[in-house]
C-alpha cells in the first residue's frame, strides 16, 4: 500500500464540547490532493449556529473547571495533548502534504513535531504563570495577577495548517483561554488531527472546538458578542477585515499577514551558502510561505553571475509529488492559486519581465495544480512581480548600488514579515538586520524558532506570535492594590 491509498475518511460532524456536533446544515467541500486533483475526503462547513455552539462552549469551559485550574495542571493536560499529537505525527504531516502540497521533508517538522513542541515549551510557562508578583509599589504593594484573555477565536489558512494551529493553541491554553479553531476549507481534514488528540488526551469538553468553515463563518466568529480575543493568520486582506471588526468591537487582535521579504547578498556575500539555503529561505512550501525571501537583492557588479546561479539552482529542484522524498517543489494548494501564480507571471512578463527559468506548468505535471519554479530577472523593484506576494514558486533578482540602496529597496514594500542577510561578515550582517524594517531577519540562514516572537510591522500584520510575548497575548494582566503593611 502506498500513502495515496491511505484513504482519509470523510468528515461530517464537528468537534464541539468534547463531543461530535451534528452540523445545523448540509454545507461541505471536498478536499481535493494537491497532487493528482483527486479527493481526499468531504468535510462539513460550519455555518452560524454552529460557531454559535462552540463559541458557548468554550465559554461554558472557561467559566467552568479549566478557567479554576493551575497553570501547573493545564500544563499536565497540554503535555498529554502533545503526546497524542506526537504519536501521529507523521500521518498528519503526510495529510497536510496530500491536501496542500508541501514537501513531506518540510511538513514533518511544521506539521507533525512542531505543534506538540510549543505546546510542551508553553506547558513550561504555563507553570510559572500562578507565581506570585508582589511589586511595594509607592502608594500600595501591587499584587499582579495573570489570567486568561477569555474565549479566542483562531482562524488560520491552509499553508502551515497545523503549526498555524499550534502558535494559537498552545500559548492560549497556557494562559487558561479556551479556543475555537476556524481552519480553511483547503486543509479542513487535517483540522481533525486536534479533535481526534483533544478526545484522546481527555481534553475537558469545550476548552478547544475545532469547526472548518470558510471566510462566512470565519467573519461570524471574529465579531461574535462572546468572543474575547482573536488570532488570525492568512492573507493581507482578510487581515484588513478581521482588523477593522476588532477596532469596532476593542477586541484584542493578533495578525499574521502576507509578506515580501528580501535576501540581500551583500558583496562579500558566499554565494554558495545562500544557493545551498535558498529551497528552504525562498522556496519553502513551494512559495507559499508568507516570510519567504521572493525578492533577491544582488550587488550590481554581481548580478548576471548571481542571476545566472540562482536560475541553474531554481532549474534543478526536484518538482514531483509531495510525498516523495526527493521533491523539493510541490504543487500548489489549488487550482485556483496556480491559476493566480500563473495569472501574476503573465502580466509580469507582459510587461517586461525577463524570465530565465520556469513561468510555466512542468512537463507531464498537467494533474494537480504544478508551477514551475520561476526566476525573474530585468525587473526593478516598483515592478508587479517585486511588489505582489505572489505565494507561489516565483523568485525575483533585483540589482543595487551599494549597501544603502539595497537597504532602501528591502524596506520599499508595503510588507515587513521576513528577511535575510547573506554576509561573510556577521557582525556587518547583524548591523545590515537592524537596517532592515521587519519582524524577523535571519544572517545566513532564516530559522524560525519557537523562543523568537515572529510576525510584522506595516501590512504583514499586528503582535507577535512565539516566544513568552506569544503567551502575553492571551493573557490579561490585573493588578490588585492591597494595603500598605501594617508598621
Ligand atoms: P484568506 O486570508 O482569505 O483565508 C485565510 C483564513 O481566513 C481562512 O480560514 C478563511 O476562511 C478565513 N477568512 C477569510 N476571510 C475572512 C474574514 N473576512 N473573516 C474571517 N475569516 C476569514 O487566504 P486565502 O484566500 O486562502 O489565500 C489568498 C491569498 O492570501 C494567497 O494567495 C496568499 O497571498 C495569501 N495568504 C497568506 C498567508 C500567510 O500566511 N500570510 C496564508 C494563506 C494565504
């Protein structure tokens, strides 16, 4: 048996109060594999009442046990949570990659290992949120209470699914919040990875409530009365809407929006060590990743060499199915977004773009939604091609003078999510980051890590999601002013 006959079952109910909810219509999709086309399972869609059904849930949940409960004792209910999920983790990985197309090298870290760990590593500042905060204060002793935010609403897209999940989930329960996760429609089958743990782990009814939908649903959610803070990852857009719904309401807001982030190769840059690092710094997820680096910044005297060696690079990635070993390029999510990508790279080249590789479908990949890696070149950075985010395996090569202008077009885009900086200097490398007008910039590698808040400034977003500030979110600070000590 090979992994397309593994067969995911369809998905007709909803995980809501610990239990499986009849949905209150007969609203579904078909999830379809990103590789072939072909479908993978049904999953119902939520439609108003049912979110009105978890959100009540949750909120039963935190007003209940779970809102009583230590920090220490979520903690113990999040590490069994991480257990479950790690003794699956490599069938999810394997189902997020059928339904979205991420190379399964990738998804096995961000979609099967890389959940359980935050919440293990948010299970650990679970336990020192009770510790006592006694500030002597000048006019009283402030005693400093950390409690939860109160019920979130998670809405997350089909490209990371389950990390996406993850980087809501785990610090909210670490916080003592209670959730209603919103997946896309995309990867609504994978969604079920948390609800099949969250029944195993013996979760208490209500804290998570897993209900895919699409943007009707997600919209209900985010303005619901009951909710009290929202996190959303996905595009710029749906970022703007959820934004202005949660300025209207004062609703706490966490957002993790699109990107267009540059790799400047410094002169000095080793050439190598970027074209060993560029799969995973701009290519990851076959370009659909929001902090991909899709802007390469050469020194002008390096150009055409490096032009040249980023296509032979681009050139010879292995494009195939997502399941095998050796791929390194995946098809897209869908037929939607590779006639998008394939639509941006049209117009791009109408207008004048020069592209040396790729621009279309592979040869023989007319199942699934393929496009070939693509390396643009000839263009400046006011162009389409270098200021959309194009969320598909398109690369642009973009000249610069010296230090200051390659500073100068980093920081000319309407987005500030990712970056990198390739010196053989690092400590130059580090001054270049501090230059560079974004939430995260890696020097000679880009890595994402669980300790490091990520997210953006401009229009890739608001807040931070990982690291303890990741847990700040989800928490609500009170402060209780008790007397002064009697003398
Ligand atoms: P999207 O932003 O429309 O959808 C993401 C999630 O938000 C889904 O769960 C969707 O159902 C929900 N949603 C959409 N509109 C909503 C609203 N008004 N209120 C509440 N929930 C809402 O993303 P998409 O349509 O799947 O992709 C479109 C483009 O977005 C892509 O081409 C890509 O450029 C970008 N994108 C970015 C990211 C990222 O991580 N930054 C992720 C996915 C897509």
């Amino acid at each position: 048996m090979t992994d397309h006959d593994t067969g995911t079952a369809d998905r007709d109910a909803f995980f809501v109060d610990g239990r499986w909810h009849a949905p209150a219509t007969t609203e579904s999709t078909e999830v379809l594999e990103a590789a072939t086309g072909a479908v993978l399972g049904r999953a119902a869609l939520a439609s108003t009442p049912d979110v009105d059904s978890a959100v009540a849930a949750a909120r039963t949940a935190l007003d209940g046990p779970w809102g009583r409960m230590t920090g220490a004792e979520r903690a113990a209910v999040m590490r069994r949570l991480a257990a479950v999920l790690t003794s699956r983790a490599r069938e999810t990985a394997a189902l997020v990659s059928r339904e979205n197309g991420m190379p399964r090298s990738l998804s096995i870290g961000a979609n099967g290992f890389a959940p359980p760990l935050m919440l293990d590593y948010y299970a650990g500042l679970a336990e020192g949120l009770d510790d006592e905060d006694l500030r002597s204060g000048m006019l009283a002793r402030v005693s400093v209470r950390r409690g939860p935010v109160g019920v979130v609403a998670a809405v997350t897209p089909w490209n990371y699914p389950q990390a996406l999940a993850a980087m809501k989930i785990a610090p909210a329960l670490a916080a003592g919040c209670t959730v209603v996760l919103k997946p896309a429609p995309e990867t609504a089958l994978d969604a079920y990875a948390w609800a099949d743990a969250a029944a195993e782990a013996g979760l208490p009814a209500g804290v998570l409530n897993i209900l895919p939908g699409g943007r009707e649903a997600g919209a209900h959610l985010v303005a619901h009365p009951v909710v009290d803070k929202v996190a959303f990852t996905g595009s710029t857009a749906a970022g703007r809407a959820i934004g202005e719904t949660c300025g209207r309401l004062l609703r706490p807001v966490t957002l993790e929006l699109g990107g267009k982030s540059a790799a400047l190769l410094a002169e000095d840059a080793d050439l190598n060590a970027f074209l060993a690092a560029l799969p995973e710094v701009s290519l990851a997820n076959n370009g659909q990743t929001c902090h991909a680096c899709t802007r390469i910044l050469a020194p002008r005297g390096r150009y055409d060499e490096i032009v040249d060696a980023v296509t032979d690079t681009v050139r010879a990635l292995p494009v195939g199915d997502p399941l095998d070993k050796a791929t390194r390029i995946g098809p897209l999510v869908s037929a939607a977004q590779r006639d998008r990508v394939l639509g941006l790279v049209g117009a791009g080249r109408a207008a004048g773009a020069r592209l040396t590789t790729g621009g279309g479908v592979p040869a023989g990949r007319d199942r699934g939604w393929f496009v070939e890696p693509t390396v643009v070149a000839g263009v400046d950075n006011d162009s389409l091609l270098a200021r959309e985010e194009i969320f598909g395996p398109v690369l642009c090569v973009l000249p610069y003078d010296d230090e200051d202008d390659a500073v100068r077009i980093a920081n000319d885009s309407e987005y500030g999510l990712g970056g990198t900086v390739w010196t053989t200097d690092p400590g130059r490398g580090a001054a270049i980051a501090d230059r560079i007008r974004s939430g995260t910039v890696g020097v000679n590698h880009y890595a994402l890590d669980v300790l490091g808040p990520f997210g953006g400034v401009k229009a890739s977003g608001l807040g931070r999601e990982l690291g303890p500030e990741g847990l700040a979110a989800y928490v609500a600070l009170k402060s209780v002013y008790l007397p002064p000590e009697s003398r």
